[in-house]
C-alpha cells in the first residue's frame, strides 16, 4: 500500500523513507478497523495526503506526520507516545494540524453580508495564527485536497458543508501561499472543470496543458514522459494509456467488466475514428495549446463525454493523437462512473465517433470549420 508513496522518495535517502514507513505502520495500526463514508480503509486518507506532500517535495518530518495527522484526535494513541516513537517536530506538526482541526466553521444565515465576511476572515486569520509552521498549512490543505477530491462519498449536505467551508476559508489561505486557486462557486461537472482548466491554461500562456485527475489514481510521475512526447511532434492529444501492456490495468486493480468493456468500446472507437490506440478514455492528458486555442468548448459537454469529444474533435481537425504508457490505480474511494454512467458514456463516445466518421467519409458536416494543419494519419505510439 505504500509503496508508491515511497517510490515519490528520492532513494538515495534510506533514512527518511525507514522514517515514513515507520509512521505508515504506527497510523495502520492506529486507524485499524476505521473506515472512510465510503467504505474504503481511513488509511487511505493520510496516505493519499502524503503523495501529496510527497509530489510537492516536502521534507520527511512532514510527510510522515501527514500520515499521522489524524492519529491522536481519532485513535488511542497518546502525545506521550508519539513523541516517545517520532521525537518533538513531528508530534509539533501533528498537534498543530490537530488543533486547525478542532477549529469549525459554519455558515450563519447572516443579514448583513459585511459581518458574516469578517467571520471568514477572523477564522482565517486566527488559521495562519495556530499554525505556528507553514507546514502544518500544507498538510491540513493536502488533508483538504484529498477530502475534496472524495466528495462524492459524503451525504449532500455534508458535501455542501465541506465545498463551503473549502471556497472560503482554504482557497484564500492556499492563495496566500502563493497557490493559484480557481474558483466555481458551482459543481459544473467534469467537463466544466476540463473547459475552466483549458482556459485557464490558455490565459496564463501555457504551450502544453495536463489534465490529470485529482484522486491520487494516476501518478503524476509519467507527466514528464507524456510532456516529451508531445514535443516530439505535433500532436494534439497525448494520451496516458492504462493499456501498454493490457496487463498493466488488471495490475492496477481495474474491475474486469471495466477492462473487457473499455477494449470493446475502444476496438469500435477505433475503426469509427480511424485511430488504432490501445484506449481514448484515460484520465491522464497532455494537450497541445495551440490545438487547444481553436477549439469550441462551448459546443461540448459539460460531463464525462467531453473527454472522447476531444478526441473525436483532434480527429476531425486533423491532428495527430498519441500515447504512452502510464499506471493506475483502482480504490474505493477513487472516481469512477457508476454502471449507468459508464453506458451512457459509452453510447456517448459512439455517438461522436459515428459523427466523426461521417464527417471523414464525406457524409456529414464538421462541428466547425477545421484548422488550418494539415490531415494526417493519427496513429501514434
């Protein structure tokens, strides 16, 4: 379970991963028969706070009292104890993440806006002034992160509460922090979060977008593999496939019915795109900006059937889509389209790929005018 935590550890320093992997066993233990609103092991909160914390180069001391954070509010384990096995800083960090903890916030029904305002900024302020140690910050908005990133887990209300209490008092704290924070004061789907990154992206000058879902199923480390491919050529898509070898998503722990369902839909994806991929529908992205530029996001969904529409629209534009190989990682708590969802997303990437066919027999009409680049022949590994 944590070896991919530890693979983010630079090897040549055995002493801090002998340090984390001490207190992955002792908050193991510790949440031992406690579990998520999802189901899952409460152990798979800190880890996945940790990678983040790992992925963001921190030091050791605060990676490992990330995965301790929860330990002395939600287990028998003492302050005595835990100074006794990891010494002063690390139980400081975790004390200090412990008492952010303890502070609530609730929304009143306020009649005048000005004081309900400075509540959220008392309470941010009184936030920066507890944290005695920036790092106790980063870990409690790692903790956020992961919270955030497995909503879908919680009742509505919860999840109201949570998204709330998120927008208003951790993004302006992550943004004092130097963190750029975007903002949707609405849930829009996935689809309207890939359009608000894209533009985002776009406005900020990026030359290479990642869409690389928050969960913790991809590991961002194959990032750097699917930046180089794309410079390589002009491709308008780089695709992180779960399928170089087939092998690689059963390893993963993907369910058998989403592996033979995903090489059926893309066998048939394929031959309507004229595209030979080992998948399209990975959670794991490069896009070319200049492509990007020039598509109509306004004329796509705001759900999950962006993600094919993209490629049906690199397709009809004539540029080139790509792949490497890249892991994931199936879990409980990780984001996955229920059954439904998964056919009607399917039936939808049927939908734009017979569309997209008709366009390239000459039978249908382009969603737009296509770019200026040149028709290629769009298989690449």
């Amino acid at each position: 379970m944590i070896e991919n935590l530890l693979a983010k550890i630079d090897p040549s320093k055995e002493n801090d991963r002998k340090l984390i992997a001490r207190a992955f066993e002792l908050a193991k233990r510790a949440h031992e028969g406690q579990f998520r609103e999802g189901g899952a092991p409460y152990i798979t909160h800190p880890l996945a706070a940790a990678e983040i914390l790992a992925d963001l180069k921190l030091d050791s001391p605060a990676i490992a009292a990330c995965l301790l954070h929860d330990v002395l509010e939600d287990t028998a384990v003492t302050e005595k104890q835990m100074e006794k096995e990891f010494g002063q800083e690390i139980t400081f960090l975790v004390k200090g993440v412990t008492k952010l903890s303890n502070l609530t916030y609730r929304q009143q029904e306020e009649s005048n806006l000005k004081t309900q305002n400075l509540k959220v900024a008392s309470l941010r302020k009184m936030l920066f002034a507890m944290a005695e140690d920036v790092r106790v910050i980063l870990i409690k908005l790692a903790d956020r992160y992961h919270n955030m990133a497995t909503l879908q887990t919680c009742a509505p209300e919860k999840r109201q509460r949570i998204a709330l209490e998120t927008l208003e008092i951790y993004a302006p704290i992550a943004e004092r922090l130097g963190i750029q924070v975007v903002r949707h004061p609405v849930d829009r789907g996935f689809g309207g979060s890939v359009k608000t990154l894209f533009r985002t992206a776009l406005a900020a000058g990026a030359d290479y977008i990642v869409e690389l879902h928050p969960d913790n199923q991809y590991d961002p480390r194959f990032v750097p593999a699917l930046l180089e491919k794309a410079r390589g050529d002009d491709y308008a898509i780089v695709i992180g496939s779960r399928f170089l070898p087939p092998r690689l998503a059963l390893e993963g722990g993907m369910p058998w019915w989403k592996f033979v369902s995903n090489r059926v839909l893309t066998f048939l994806n394929g031959v309507l795109l004229g595209v030979r991929l080992s998948e399209f529908h990975s959670g794991l992205r490069v896009y070319n900006a200049r492509w990007a530029q020039q598509i109509p996001l306004a004329d796509l969904s705001d759900d999950f059937a962006l993600g094919f529409q993209l490629v049906g629209q690199a397709v009809e534009d004539g540029w080139k889509v790509a792949e490497v190989p890249a892991s994931c990682r199936y879990f409980r708590e990780a984001s996955s389209n229920p059954l439904r969802g998964s056919i009607v997303y399917g039936l939808g990437t049927l939908s734009e790929s017979l569309r997209v066919f008709m366009y390239r027999t000459g039978l249908g009409a382009a969603r737009r005018v296509r770019s200026s680049a040149p028709p290629v022949d769009q298989t690449q590994r």
